[in-house]
C-alpha cells in the first residue's frame, strides 16, 4: 500500500469510515477505494489517486490533500477521531 493510502485508511478507519462511504464522497464504485488499499484480491494496489477524489477523500475525512499526499502540514488530532 503507498503512504498516501495508508494515511487514507488510518484516519478512515479512526473516523469509522468504509471503503463505501469514502467511494460514495467520490462517486465511484467501492472496489475503486478497496483498490487503493488492495483489499480487491485479483488487482494489485494502485499507485495513484485522481485529484478530484483525493480532494474528496480530503474533505469526508476533515483533513488536507497535503497531508494525505506528504504526512505533514497538518497532522491528525484526536478530536478528529471523534
């Protein structure tokens, strides 16, 4: 899985959030999500994210593009696990 996926599952998983509810805030279909983090057993992870869903991934779970993409800028906090 790359970093980026990785912090996308992270602070999806904190927030309670499935790969149907991150493809819903994108428009597309959950297998798409499932294959960034590769859950989809017949395809290898992928190695990138569109911009328009990173930057709804971004906004459903309350962070940036930025910190998806780089770790830093703006780190997750607690109060938004709740």
């Amino acid at each position: 899985m790359e970093p980026w996926a990785a912090r996308i599952k992270e602070l999806a998983d904190a927030k309670g959030l499935r790969d149907s509810d991150l493809a819903r805030a994108c428009g597309i279909a959950p297998n798409s999500v499932g294959q960034w983090f590769g859950s989809v057993s017949d395809k290898p992870p992928t190695k990138s994210i569109k911009g328009e869903h990173l930057i709804a991934v971004a906004r459903e779970l309350g962070t940036t593009a930025e910190w998806i993409m780089t770790g830093c800028c703006r780190v997750p906090s607690a109060a938004w696990y709740s």
